[in-house]
C-alpha cells in the first residue's frame, strides 16, 4: 500500500522476510538453502498480497459505511431542519374555521 512511498512491493518485502520467516532448525548446506529461496519467497509473496487484498477490501467497506453514514447525517439534519420550521408555521384550528365560516354567514345575512 505504500508502495510508491517506499519502494517494496509484495515481492521486494517477501525477498528479506522469506529466510527470516521460514527458517528451519535443520543444519543444511548454503547450496541447499539457496534453491529454497524462490519457494520460499514466492509462499511469503502470496501471503502478503492475500493479506493486502484483505485490507485494501476492509478499506473499501469502510469508507462505504462512512460514507453512508455522512449521507444518513445529511439527510437527518436536513429532515429535522424542516421539521423546526414546520412547527413555526401557524397551524388552522378546525373549531376557529368552524366558527370563521358561521359568523362570515351570518354577517351576510
């Protein structure tokens, strides 16, 4: 992931780590060791990039949580905007309509 920051891919990093990490207690000769190395790093080299594809994944579902969540905030906010200025707007009282109507028919009277 910081790839273009330090210079190792999965690769470069399974070079180092592969003799440290899959070392045998068994006393061998160099040559012998030296024709492990390619399995050895290519094992290490698909455990990293496994692992990467883990968390460039995990990454990816979080930033759709968080970006769910910005929308579900936005759009609470917005509702309960609309909501306080709802309750500012003067609402009709049927009982004064009712009257309204009785007394404009009986000044027509």
């Amino acid at each position: 992931m910081l790839e273009s920051k330090n210079k190792m891919n999965a690769n470069s990093l399974a070079i180092v780590f592969a003799p440290c990490i899959l070392r045998t207690n068994k006393s061998k000769k160099v040559q012998e060791s030296l024709s492990d190395i390619n399995r050895q790093t290519k094992c290490i080299e698909t455990i990293l990039m496994e692992q990467l594809k883990k968390v460039k994944e995990t990454l990816h579902s979080i930033e759709s949580v968080d970006s769910a969540a910005h929308s579900f905030s936005v759009r609470l906010n917005s509702i309960r905007s609309s909501k306080v200025t709802l309750n500012h707007i003067p609402r009709f009282n049927y009982n004064f309509m009712k009257f309204s109507i009785h007394f404009h028919t009986w000044i027509k009277k």
